[in-house]
C-alpha cells in the first residue's frame, strides 16, 4: 500500500471525486494503477451511506415536522 493504491486509498480517492476535488496527479494514479473492482467496491459504500443518511434526514425532518 506504500504506491497508494490500496483500499483506504481507493476510498480516499473516491470520496474526493464525488465532491469533485480530486487532484490530477492522484487521477491518473487512479487510472494507471488502481484496481477497477476497488472502485466499484468503493462507489457502492459510498452510495449505500448516501442513501442511509438523506433516509436518516427525511426521517428526523417528518418526525419533526408532525
């Protein structure tokens, strides 16, 4: 993991993407060196937690609001 293609990194590099401050240099790590099944790995935990927290949300906001 010393190259910065492991997991950790992957996620790192994922999240960073999604909020679009991902630098070039790390892109093109990403693209030359990084494992594609990581990335899609990654892209799902990272949906999965979107979706439990925007749940966790719209659940504080109705309980709320009546």
């Amino acid at each position: 993991m010393a190259n910065g293609t492991g997991f950790l990194s992957t996620l790192q590099s994922t999240l960073a993407s999604a909020f679009g401050v991902q630098s070039e240099k790390k892109r093109k790590r990403d693209f030359s060196q990084g494992r594609p099944a990581h990335f899609i790995i990654a892209g799902m935990i990272g949906t999965l937690v979107f979706i439990l927290i925007l749940m966790l949300v719209v659940k504080l906001v109705l309980s709320q609001s009546g």
